[in-house]
C-alpha cells in the first residue's frame, strides 16, 4: 500500500494561465505541489525569445517553490539556445515539450508536430545533451493524428538519461475530445517503466482513485485544470490538514487580491486587466458554490468598479452558501 507522503503532485504549464503570478500566489497560499512547470519558451523567427516569456521563468520572479522551465525546439540549435539561456538564469532541470497539439506549432515540426519522427527526436537528443548540463524531462501526448506514434516514441527515449517523463494520453488532433486513453498510458509503461507520469483529466478524488487503483505503482501525478478549478485539490489529494470553511474563503480571496496586484502592476490598461481576470476566473468560479453564475457576474462587469461588485458578491455567496450548508447539516 502506497503511503500517501510518496505521493508526488506536479502542476502542469498552461499558457496564459500558470504565469509566475499565479503560481507565487499558489505556492505561498496553498502549497502540496512538489513541482511547477512553466509554460514553454520560444525561439522567435529572429532568434530572440519575447519578454513576457523571459520574465516568466526569471529566477526573482519565482522564488520560494520548486520550478522547472520548459522550452519548445524542433531542433537542434533552438533546444540548445534555449536550455543554455536556462541554465544562466540558474535552472539545473528543463522540460522539453512534445506535446503542444496547435496546429500553428505543430506544422511548423514543434510539440506534437515531432511526434512522427523518432528519428529527428533521437537526433536532437543526441546532439544537444552533450552540449548541455541542465537535466532534461519530457512532456508529451501519445501522437499527432493517431496513438501510434508513442510506441516508437517511447522506444527512443528509453535510451537517453532523461530525468522524468510525462505522458498525457491522447493525440494532438483530439485536443481535450475524448477521454485519455488508458490502455496507451499502460503500454508505455511497459517500454519505459513505472516511474512514467500520468498527466490528463485528473479533476476529482474519484479520478485520482481510479487511476491510482490502475496504475498502482505510479506515484507522481500532473494536473492542470484539476488544480485551477480548486486551488486546493493537491493538499486534500495528500490529507495535508483542511481549513474550515471561513479559513478556506479567506485563501482564496487573498488568493484573488495577490491575483489582481500582480496583474495590475504588470498591465497596462483597466481593459487587459479585466480580460485577464475573466480568464482566471473562468477556472476559479469552479471553486465557488454556483459556478456558472459565479462567472457570469464576473463576465458581465464591464469596468473594475462593477467588477469589484462582482467579486464581491461571488464571496458574500460563498460565505452564506457555506453557512447555509452548515446550518442544514449542525
Ligand atoms: C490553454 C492551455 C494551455 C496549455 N499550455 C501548455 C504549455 O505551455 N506547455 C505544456 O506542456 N502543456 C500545456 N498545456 C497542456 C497542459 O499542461 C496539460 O497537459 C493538459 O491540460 C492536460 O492536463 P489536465 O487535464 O490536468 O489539465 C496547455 C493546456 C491548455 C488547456
């Protein structure tokens, strides 16, 4: 029986949404995840990487938690660039992503797009791990059109000292259609051993205990939206101690208050501002008693005043929706 400090909990990259904001805030607030990985970093056609993306991943912008950078390369030279320009900002592990499913990324032979050709996978490896020192990780999907591709996928990286690998079953052209494919996860297990990561729709404890109760010798697991929709959900996955309810609303509003700082010290405008929360709340809400009118109030607020109202009014509800449930059940 596995105890439940092996347990391991990585929260997922998603663009536009795990920023280092977002991720300060969690780590301080909520904790239980033992790594975060940032969204990818990219070579531009100039060769120069953006600035928003350069001060994700700076060093003083993501103190206090473990992280681990990611970078998207569908070459030799660009997965060098970008692992050395990490490894000056002081990061001795990296994640290559070979999973993004963007058809923009992916015809231009990054993330999935790699996927079909092991053999340019092989060479990449070979060629850049000796001119390197950070350790190397993979993320990836089982395949850009169809599960095939992982088979010799996996065949290929067996052979190379990678230090983790992720695996979210399904294929690029599925994006989140379907459920992850199981049978595919357990397959690859068999190339690449059980220390294989499952990463892929883990949003309940029910989920969680379903995989668990398949694949009972993994012991790390990567959640995306699972952790956005409830910013809890790694401490209850490993019974770190609850808060009652009135501790837990007073988390997630400093959680928001961290939020809408940090986002205005770093955008310009009352209207990016809001955009921004809207896409944080369309995660958030899920943490609130009626999600979908606890984002349409969010939704509707076209000025920061009435959004102030709004949030306002979503953790008045909270709180009463919790008392209410209280008195129902003394
Ligand atoms: C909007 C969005 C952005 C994403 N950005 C990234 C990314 O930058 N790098 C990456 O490896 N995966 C990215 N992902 C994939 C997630 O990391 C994760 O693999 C996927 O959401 C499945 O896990 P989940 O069901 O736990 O969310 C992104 C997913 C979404 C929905």
């Amino acid at each position: 029986m596995q105890k439940s400090s092996d347990l391991k909990i990585y929260f997922a990259p998603l663009q536009e949404s795990t920023d280092y904001i977002y991720r300060s805030a969690h780590a301080r607030l909520f904790g239980g995840v033992d790594k975060y990985f940032a969204p990818y970093i990219v070579r531009q056609n100039d060769g120069t990487i953006k600035k928003s993306h350069l001060r994700d991943i700076q060093t003083s912008n993501n103190l206090g938690y473990p992280l681990i950078p990611q970078i998207l390369a569908g070459n030799t030279a660009d997965f060098v660039f970008l692992t050395k320009v990490l490894q000056d900002n002081g990061y001795g592990e990296i994640n290559w992503n070979l999973g993004c499913p963007y058809p923009m990324v992916t015809n231009k032979g990054f993330g999935a797009g790699l996927l079909p050709h092991p053999d340019t996978i092989k060479a990449i490896l070979e060629e850049s791990l000796p001119q390197i020192h950070a350790k190397v990780s993979v993320k990836l999907r089982s395949g850009l059109t169809s599960h095939d591709d992982i088979i010799k996928v996996a065949g290929v990286l067996k052979d190379f000292p990678l230090s983790e690998i992720i695996l979210h079953p399904r294929f690029a052209k599925q994006l989140y259609k379907e459920s992850p494919d199981l049978e595919i996860y357990r397959n690859t297990v068999e190339i690449l051993g059980s220390d294989l990561i499952y990463n892929g729709d883990i949003e309940t404890i029910e989920d969680y205990n379903r995989l668990k109760g398949l694949f009972g010798n993994t012991t790390t697991w990567m959640i995306g939206r699972g952790i956005l929709k409830n910013p809890f959900f790694p401490s209850v996955l490993k019974n770190l101690p609850v808060q009652d309810k009135a501790q837990k609303a007073k988390i997630l509003r400093d959680f928001h208050d961290e939020m809408i700082l940090g986002y205005s010290k770093l955008l310009s405008g009352n209207s990016h501002l809001l955009m921004r929360m809207e896409k944080f709340w369309s995660y958030f809400s899920f943490a609130f008693p009626d999600q979908h009118k606890t984002f349409k109030r969010i939704k509707k607020a076209a000025n920061i005043a009435k959004y102030e109202i709004a949030v306002n009014e979503n953790f008045q509800r909270f709180r009463y929706d919790e008392e209410d449930e209280r008195s129902q059940n003394p």
